[in-house]
C-alpha cells in the first residue's frame, strides 16, 4: 500500500496503559515492606570536630602529618566494612582528622597498611582510575540540607578526584573543585594533607557550621569498601547525602575571593590537502563570580576547548546519531541543575555547528530552590568586519531556565523552558518534572513536556514515567512513554525520533540478586524484562518517506500502528575480585514500516578486576535490527575487546579493537566494519601529562571501501592551580578520493591563567 492510498488519524493515548501505571504503582507500594530488604541501621550520630588553628598555627602542605595540630585533634576512625565483609571492622585502620582557618578547611588522613608496599597508587587524567588503586573519599554536604552535597578522592600518588551530588545520591562528575592534595607513602602506609578553600562550598551563613560527613576506604587488593559511618547495602552503590554523620566546630568561616578571571591566548596553524597553512591567534575569556555562597555567575567571551580530549567512534547502525557527553568546561559544571527525564536541554547542541560568540549562566541553589540560566550566541567569530562571514556558521541565539523546588523530605518538582532562534525560524520546548521519593527505596519520576516549531502541528507534547524499587536484594521498575508525532527537541535538547512520527511504549522490569555463599561469588544478578511498543503515525511522516525513498510499501500492520511486544532476561556473576561474567538474551517482536519483524539478541560478555595491570572486557554480541535504509531486517554480530595496560603507576594504555558484520535476510554480507583505538597517557607529575590519542576505522559496504584515521595528541601542565599550558595537535585523514588525504592538521599552543580577586 502506497502513502497515496491511506489516510492516517493520530490515535490518541491508550488509557489502558494509564490504568496499567495505576495499577503497578498501587501494587508496588502495597507490597514494598514485604519485598526483602534489608535492615536499615539505626541513626548513629557519628560525629567528629574540627579544630580552628590559631594565628600561629600552620599547615605545611606536604603529605607530612607532623604539625602538632595533628596530633591533638581528634580522629574520624573505627571503619565499618560494606565489602568484602559486612558490618566487620575494617581490616586496615584508618584516621582522618580535620582543622580549619577563616578561609580553608584542612584535612590530615592515615590510612595504616601492613604492607605498604603492595598499595596500589595509580597516577592517571581520569578520575574514574582512582578506583583501580587505594583511594579515599570524603562525603560532604555543607549545606546540611540531606540532599546535595560534594565527594573529594585523594589516594596515595597525590591525584585528586571530584564531583557533586544532587537528589541525595545522583552525581555530577563535571564539577571541578579548586583545591590542592600532597600525599606521602610511608613504614605505616600513607598519608595525604588536603587544603580545600571554603569557596568550593556552599553553605548557609551563619555563625555555627554543622555539615554532613562520611568517609570511604578503598582497598582493592582485599576487596575491601570500608565507611567511617556504616550504610545499608540498599544504597547499593551509592552514598546518600540523607545518611551521613556530622562534622562539628565550624564556626565564622568565609567563602574567600568572589570573582575568578580566566583569560587564555592562543597561536596555532591549520592546514588540510585543499588549504594552505593557515595562521590562528585567539583570545577570550572566562569569568566565575560567587553572587551568593550558593549561587555563582559564570560567562565566557569566545571559548575554546582545544584541550578538551576528541570523542571515541562508536559503531552506529541505527538510524539515529550518537550521543556524545559534554567536556567542555564552560557547559560541565553544574550541568546536573539541567538533566530531566526527557533530555530538554543537551549542551552540545550550542556550538555543535558555529563558534561561541559569548555565553552566561547562573547555577546554584537559593534556600529549596535549584536555579539554572543559561544565555549563549553563536556565529563566525573571525567575522567582525575582518573578513567575510562564513555562512556555514550557524547564527543562533539559545536560552534556557530550569528551576527545581525541594518538595517533602526528598522530592523534587521543576519546570525547564529551552529556546533557539535562528534564520528568522524557532526552536522551543518547556517542560514539568517530578522526582518523589516516598522512602529510600520507592523512587517516581515523571515528566511533561511540549514543543514548538514552525509548521509542526501533529501533536506536540511527550510523557514519560517511571516507579521502581531498589533493594541489594531486589529490585523492580514499571515504566510508561507517549511521544506525540511532532514532539520535536533535536535544536535544543537530545531524543532518539524521527521527525513527525511518535511512539507509546510501555514496559517492567525485574531484578533478583542474591549474595550466595558460594565460592568467592560476590553477588549474583537474574533480571528480566517485558515490554510493549507501536509506532504513532502521520501524514506527513509517510509523505517524507516515499519521498525519500520512493517506491516505498507500507505494511497495513504498520499503518494500523499495530503494536509489538518482547522480553528478554540476563544472568550476571560478580565475584569477590572485581571480575564478572554476563549472559544476555532477548527476543522481541516489532512493527516498522515493512511490516512486523522479529529481533533476537544474544550478549556474553566477561570483564577482568580493574586494578590488574592487565585488564580486559571482552563482548560477543548478535542482534536482529530494521535496516531502515534497506527497508529489511538485518543481522548484526559484533566483537569488541578493550584492554588496560598499566606498565607503571605513572603510564596508563587504553585499547579498544571493535569488528562488526551485517548480513541481509538473504545472508549475504552488507557492511564489514572495523574499529580500533588506542589511548595512552603519561603523567610526570599529578599536574602534568602528556596524551595521544589513535584512532582507525575501515568501513567495507558492497559500493567499497572508506577508512579513516585520526591521530590526537595533548600536553597538559598546570604550573599554578588553575592556570595551565596546553599544546595540542590533531591530524585526521581518509581515503575518499581513493589517497590517504589529509583532512585537518593542526598545532595549537594555549596558555590559561587562572586569577582571583
């Protein structure tokens, strides 16, 4: 059947589903105290006091716990186990103390090892390699609101690690603290002083300070997750800023400096196979000013991420783009206040197609209310006159608002408005969200959201919703969705739909995961899972299709917007190690626009500790996929392998080998792909690095075959904190005309400086 000879009606919700989502939410209130959990541990009121140093105290930051201020103040010790052996006392004992003047908090730890030299202390750029070696954490939420807060990792080579935390136990790992760590191996095991300005705080002013505190041990030789004050293995992964202890003694503290100015200036030289060398300066500016002690301005004037690390290719067959995560500094930080179910604001849409002219936004929090603004303009920053205009630089103005009310203990409720104007059209998109959180481990999320473009007029508005139940022992999660046709946020935000076609899904999922006493098995995960999905259909979106691909024939199933149901289950083993091995398999059966299809899955997958100096994850996956540009089913199987190597605490290899085949209905070979990439990274120092980053991709189709190769490489020195030298080169190339021609080469030499006033 031909788009010419059908007539398409938007149905509208299906209220079976409402009565559905009723149902499962009743249901699973009803039955939550009987579900296994396990017992919550009476409030403890652990508490430990800092003490403020004198005008003749001091403390010299050199991973040397030898100034007597150290020895008189009390300890933050007596650890509890979470693994290997809960509620047990931890295997190694550890001290943390602290002290604190007018504008910094001092922290001294003493982290005690029987056999120092076997502590492991990987030196890496990533803060996520922390966790291969031995690494302290310090909780902190300084508002002592139960809800938000700070982790600060330190570990025994002197890297620093960081990031905030929202909604009680979601994190944003962009938030970059200002603050220094020197650490010390010694006969005992190691120590480390940190000295943390208060102005990375927020906090309420008021004379007397009590803030929430806990401490985390890592120790992964022994396997061993150790706190100061014990949580619940519910909290599974997570340490929620509503279960800590306190931190006492605070008292007439101030933030410090207010404005930070970071201006950089940059010289380098591009060139490509159809360009000269072309000679580059810049300048711009970045601008940070603590309006109030939780509330913070921060603008930029041409930035430019030079430093910023290139994205890893992924295979991407389907017919959607790839997510990519946001590195920029300027968009990082206190990104968090942004996020929402439906994904209403995606930064790397701002300068995804233009430079950034200039840009501002306000983040924090005032008393129970999130604030989040964000103002940005974009175009051809060489133009000004100089030179003509590049009109492949998009001219676009962006705005966004979030904010976000505390509601009950710990629930949320906000509203998000997101606006592009650009070639005299619009993009705009506003949405409601809900967050309650009845308990610990009941959690509701909801949103609903709408947008507005010229000339779509199918229907405008997205739901979605979830209610789950998460327990170390079980969890469950019942989810409902319904994206109108013309629901579109692709200029603001990031959603994976086609323009001017919908779809309702619907779907439970379940999880059962014991701690058998078997062997050195840590933990075992059975989940499974059903689901039901149909596509919801327009005029306009069948139009486009046999205009595309003319000749085109609608299936009736696909027409009626019949819908197609699956499930699916996996068998995970966690061992005492680190190691795991996975099983995953799924069938399910759907309707596009050829006609209903059956998907089948298949994953196994096994990975190997992280802290080995040989470590791997190895996957073999196959899957059934609509081919949306051949109009068929395709079959995909995939290899993938990633490898690290650690020759030194100092030098971290990254590899990752990826081969990937497609095959039509009739078996016949469509795409041959390979994909390999290497990363590797030295650090001379916890402050300087040098990083190269190596990447080649052959893609073999039936009309031939394309290869590309980017090479990356970044010299990183941060000679004061916050003030760095970078140099940068990057070469990309590719075989399109039939030569390895070059598509971009450049050198770049940017120096930042980091000043307070």
């Amino acid at each position: 059947m031909s788009c010419s000879e059908t007539f398409i009606h938007t149905k509208p919700p299906s209220f079976i589903y409402i009565k559905a989502f009723l149902f499962f939410l009743s249901l699973i209130l009803c039955i939550s105290p009987s579900i296994q959990a396990h017992d919550e541990f009476p409030p403890d009121n652990k508490t430990v006091k800092a003490i403020r140093l004198t005008a003749e105290q001091h403390i010299n930051l050199d991973g040397h716990l030898d100034e007597p201020i150290w020895k008189t103040t009390i300890p933050a010790t007596d650890f509890i186990q979470k693994e290997l052996d809960y509620g047990l006392p931890a295997q190694q004992n550890t001290e943390v103390r602290f002290c604190y003047d007018e504008e910094n908090l001092y922290v001294g730890i003493r982290c005690f090892d029987d056999h120092p030299e076997s502590i492991l202390k990987p030196m890496s750029r990533s803060e996520n390699d922390m966790n291969a070696g031995d690494v302290l954490n310090l909780f902190i939420d300084s508002r002592h609101d139960h809800r938000t807060g700070y982790r600060i990792s330190v570990n025994p080579s002197g890297m620093r690690g960081d990031e905030a935390r929202y909604n009680d136990y979601l994190k944003d790992n962009s938030w970059d603290g200002f603050w220094w760590v020197e650490s010390h191996v010694d006969s005992l095991g190691w120590t480390a002083e940190l000295k943390v300005p208060f102005k990375n705080f927020r906090f309420e002013t008021q004379g007397e300070q009590v803030w929430g505190l806990n401490i985390e041990r890592r120790l992964p030789r022994l396997n061993e997750q150790s706190y100061w004050k014990q949580v619940s293995l519910d909290d599974g992964r997570f340490t929620r800023m509503s279960k800590l202890g306190h931190l006492t003694g605070i008292r007439d503290i101030k933030q410090g400096r207010r404005i930070e100015i970071v201006p950089y200036g940059l010289i380098g030289t591009t060139r490509s196979d159809a360009t000269k060398t072309d000679f580059t300066t810049e300048t711009g500016l970045d601008l940070k000013y603590a309006i109030t002690s939780s509330l913070t301005l921060d603008a930029t004037v041409n930035p430019d991420f030079a430093q910023v690390d290139a994205d890893v290719d992924e295979i991407n067959l389907s017919r959607f783009p790839t997510r990519f995560p946001e590195q920029r500094p300027f968009f990082v930080e206190g990104n968090n206040a942004f996020l929402t179910p439906i994904e209403l604001f995606y930064s790397r849409r701002i300068g995804g197609r233009a430079d950034i002219l200039g840009g501002g936004k306000i983040s924090g929090k005032v008393g129970p209310y999130t604030l989040g603004l964000i103002t940005a303009q974009t175009g051809d920053w060489t133009y000004f006159g100089i030179q003509n205009d590049d009109a492949t630089k998009e001219d676009a103005t962006f705005g966004v608002v979030r904010l976000k009310r505390d509601i009950f203990s710990k629930s949320t409720i906000g509203l998000v408005f997101a606006d592009k104007e650009y070639a005299n059209k619009y993009s705009r998109v506003a949405g409601v969200d809900l967050s309650l959180r009845p308990s610990d481990l009941v959690l509701f999320n909801a949103q609903i959201a709408g947008s507005w473009q010229p000339g779509l007029t199918e229907g405008n508005i997205g739901f979605t919703s979830d209610i789950s139940r998460i327990a170390d022992a079980s969890s469950v999660k019942f989810f409902y969705e319904r994206l109108s046709p013309d629901f579109d946020v692709n200029q603001t935000g990031f959603l994976r739909k086609e323009a001017h076609r919908g779809r309702e899904r619907m779907g439970l999922d379940l999880v059962y995961s014991p701690r058998p006493d078997i062997g050195n098995v840590k933990q075992i995960y059975l989940t499974g899972f059903v689901d039901a999905q149909r596509p919801i259909l327009t005029n306009r979106y069948l139009t486009d299709q046999t205009t595309s691909y003319p000749g085109t024939l609608f299936s009736p199933d696909f027409l009626d917007e019949k819908r197609g149901f699956g499930g699916g289950t996996s068998l995970e083993v966690r061992f005492d190690s680190g190691s795991s091995v996975e099983l995953f398999a799924s069938k399910q059966h759907r309707y596009d626009i050829t006609g209903g299809y059956d998907s089948d899955s298949l994953r196994v997958s096994a990975s190997t500790p992280s802290q080995y100096k040989v470590a791997f994850q190895a996957s073999a996956f196959m899957n059934d996929f609509y081919n949306f540009s051949r109009r068929h089913v395709s079959r995909e199987w995939s290899l993938t392998l990633d490898t690290t190597l650690r020759p030194q605490d100092r030098w971290r290899i990254e590899t990752r080998l990826r081969h990937s085949r497609t095959f039509d209905p009739s078996n016949t070979l469509e795409d041959r792909i390979w994909l390999g990439s290497l990363r590797t990274v030295y650090l001379f120092s916890p402050d300087t690095f040098l990083s190269i980053f190596a990447q080649g991709r052959s893609d073999h189709t039936p009309l031939g075959t394309q290869k590309t190769f980017l090479v990356s490489s970044v010299f990183g020195w941060e000679f004061t904190r916050g003030s760095r030298l970078f140099v940068a080169i990057n070469d990309s190339r590719d075989d399109g005309t039939g030569t390895f021609r070059l598509n971009n080469q450049t050198l770049i030499l940017k120096l930042v400086r980091s000043i307070d006033l």
